[in-house]
C-alpha cells in the first residue's frame, strides 16, 4: 500500500467527490478516475457485487489514480478485512448505532496495536508477501474507516461515537435516516435536513470529517457548504440512465 491520497486530502480539509459502483465493469470505474473524481465506492451492500469483482475494481481504480473505497455489507469483521485485503483504500461500514459498535469496526479495520484484524501477508494489500512483515504499521496508518450513521439511534448516541479514535470519515445516510424517521425516502423533508445538519456541526466541532450521500450536484453543492468534505455523488447505474434518458429526450 502506497500513500493514501484521499486520506491526506481530508486531512487537509479538501472536498472530496466520488459516485457509488455496482457495476462490475471495470471499464466504468476507470471512466470514474479520468473523470476527475476522487475515489469510488464499491458497493457489496446494494446490487450484486462479489468479492472477486470488487478486487479488479480496485485494481482498475489504481491504475488512475482513483482510491476505491468498498462498503461490506454489514460491520462484521471477516467482510471488514477482507474489504481492506483486496488492496482498497478503505472501508465503509453501515448501520453503526452505539459506540460499541463504533470500536467493534476500528477493531476489525486495524491491526494491533489498533485492533485485532486477522493478519496475512499473502494478500493484494500485503504485496502478496512481498512488501514485509512491517507492512501492518503502514496499512494502519493509511487505510481509511468510514462508518455510516443511518438512524435515530445513531444520530442520538454520535457524540460518543465520535469519541472512537481512528475513524475519519462519520458518513450521513439520508435515505436509512429519512425511513428511521417514519418518512422513506424523503430526504428533502425538513426533519431530515435539520438531524443532518446537526450531526454535521457535531462533527466538524469533533475535528472529524463528515460525508454524505447526494443525488445530484445541487443538494451536493448545499451539504459542502454546510462542512460535508466526504460526498457520495450518485451511484454509477443512476448516472448511466440519467445520461440515456437525456439522449432520448433530446431526440424525440
């Protein structure tokens, strides 16, 4: 693992873009870096994404200079390393609620002194062995953690999540929140907008790095000036139809 440029980038306060992936086509996160964003997240939550299919991803995100980010499933250990074993730049791990589970995450994501993430050296992100045993030092120093705080629960226990070290991105899901809310998919409702905008002040004040999810430039542009350094821009199959529905539309 070479030098995590995403992480120096949040460090130093920068804004970061970057779309969610479902496609396995490696062709279409390449098209992502030469676009000019940032990183990418490759989604094993949503669609149908595996594990083999996430790795060329990742391979093909490298080679332009794009840092692929891969959100498992669930904050479940074996998915959490595994994740970071196929050579990505980090992790992003859904439905935290509580502090615990905010540790439970960093502990997975890390080696010791950090936490307990089980350890080969036969992997991508090891160099398939030949990067050394004092690889685990540098990986825990540039691999990125991003957890999602997606509900009620969440939002009213994030003062002590923050206090987990080692997290560098709180990521805000406003569709998971909106439904927590009692208001699926709603998430220009102003209840929404005020829990989020809240918990973003709450973050920015930790030092920590806040990110969210926008469908489109417009509520992007708005979550950057409210402090979101961390923006999910659309999702890739959205992005593609969008794009063709334009076509048609310019046609008939």
């Amino acid at each position: 693992m070479g030098k995590n440029q995403l992480k120096r980038k949040l460090k130093e306060g920068e804004v970061v873009i970057g779309p969610f992936m479902n496609c396995a086509y490696p062709a279409f996160i390449e098209i992502c870096g030469y676009a000019g964003f940032d990183f990418a997240v490759i989604d094993l939550e949503h669609g149908s994404l595996h594990t083999l299919a996430a790795e060329d991803l990742c391979r093909a995100a490298d080679c332009v200079g794009l840092a692929p980010i891969v959100r498992v499933r669930k904050n479940d250990g074996p998915q959490i390393q595994r994740a970071l074993d196929i050579g990505s730049a980090g992790v992003q791990i859904p439905q935290i609620e509580t502090i615990e589970e905010a540790e439970v995450a960093v502990q997975s994501a890390k080696y010791n002194p950090l936490g307990s993430r089980g350890l080969s050296f036969y992997t991508r992100a090891g160099v398939y062995g030949s990067a050394g045993t004092q690889i685990t030092n540098q990986m825990n120093e540039e691999s990125l953690v991003v957890i999602h705080i997606e509900g009620k629960c969440g939002v009213e226990n994030l003062e002590e999540i923050i206090s987990v070290p080692d997290i560098d991105v709180i990521f805000l899901g406003p569709y998971d929140l909106s439904q927590s809310l009692g208001i699926p998919g709603q998430v220009g409702d102003p209840r929404v907008i005020e829990q989020m905008q809240r918990a973003v002040s709450t973050i920015r004040n930790a030092g920590k790095a806040a990110g969210t999810f926008a469908d489109n430039p417009e509520v992007a542009k708005r979550w950057i000036d409210a402090g979101v350094q961390y923006v999910g821009l659309g999702v890739d199959v959205g992005i593609f139809l969008k794009a063709c529905q334009a076509l048609v539309k310019a046609i008939r």
